[in-house]
C-alpha cells in the first residue's frame, strides 16, 4: 500500500477547501505604472477534470483549469476580460489555449465560445497562474456574458487538447455564489 498517497490526497483536499472559501470576496487594486484600477476574485476559480480522484488513485497528475474575472477601470472607462489558467498534468495534453475555438464554456443556456483578447499591459497581474509551465490568456468578456455565467448553476470548460479531444473541467466549489458575489461587488445589477 502506498501511503504516501493518503496524505496528498488530504493536502490537496485541504487546500482545495480553503481556497474556496476566500474565492467569493473580490479584491481591487490600483496598478501604479498605468493607474488602471483592476478587480479580480481574490483567488481564481479551480476547476479539475471528471478524472481526477482516479489519477490520484495512479499516481498521475491531473490537469487543472482556473478561471476569473477581470474588471478594468481606466478613468471611468470599464472593460472586463476572462483569465484562464490551465495547468497541464500527466494525462491528455491540453493544446494551444489562445486557438480559434480552442476554449468553450458550458452554461445551463448553452455553450459559450471564448475569444481571445489582450488585457493591458500591468505591473502585475490580477491572477497568479498556478505553475509556470502552463498557459494563461485573457479572453473578451461582456457584462452581459458576465451575468450569463453567474446566473448559471453550471459552468464547465472544455478544452481542446493536442490530440483534438476534449478536456472537460468542472469547478471544485460553487462558482454560483462566487461568480454572483462579483458581480454584486463590481456594481453590476440585473438593469
């Protein structure tokens, strides 16, 4: 028996819990070099794919997928983007994320294509990427798509992966409440 095992699985659950509970409150921060005001969730939202206790089970790593909304301010002007991070691990690889049609978010309405788009060039970055060896991108984000997602009790990401199968990736907490709590926070209401 490999007992190893038993206590990563517990780290990462522990992890996993406490992330989730501090992902709901949104942060906002002035960045000095451009004087652009950034919102963001305080920690991306966490998504895994449907075989991950599995993985474990072997000693593979699985991918991982974090995703988070951006508000930009600049002098009164507000635009939003879509950050996502994906985190390979020792199953299917995922393929370029920045690709036409390589990502597509799964609401209760139905699927969602994203775009990629260019985020303005800060000091720092709203969202930390999980490792270094994955791929982040910013992608075009309404207000409109905004509320579309927090109003979804679902929300999965599908991934196209090198191969031209599909990752698909589910949050490991409630992007329901997180999602909405954003939105409640930015200001932005149902009108």
């Amino acid at each position: 028996m490999r007992t190893p095992l038993i206590p990563l699985i517990l780290l990462i659950g522990s992890l996993a819990a406490c992330s989730g509970q501090s992902t709901v409150k949104p942060v906002e921060a002035l960045d000095e070099q451009t004087g652009v005001t950034v919102g963001a969730l305080k920690n991306p939202i966490e998504l895994v794919t449907q075989a991950q206790s599995a993985m474990l089970a072997f000693g593979k790593h699985p991918n991982f997928a974090y995703l988070g909304p951006v508000e930009w301010n600049r002098s009164g002007v507000l635009s939003y983007s879509l950050w996502v991070h994906v985190s390979p691990g020792n199953d299917r690889q995922p393929g370029d994320i920045r690709a036409p049609d390589a990502l597509t978010l799964l609401l209760d309405d139905g699927p969602l294509v994203l775009s990629p788009s260019e985020a303005p060039k800060l000091g720092r970055d709203p969202y930390t990427p999980a490792v270094s060896w994955g791929q982040a991108a910013y992608f075009d984000l309404t207000t409109d798509t905004l509320k579309r997602m927090a109003a979804s009790r679902k929300l999965e990401l599908d991934v196209r992966a090198v191969d031209g199968s599909i990752l698909s990736f589910s949050p490991t907490l409630d992007a329901h409440a997180a999602l909405t709590q954003y939105l409640r926070d930015r200001g932005i209401t149902g009108d």
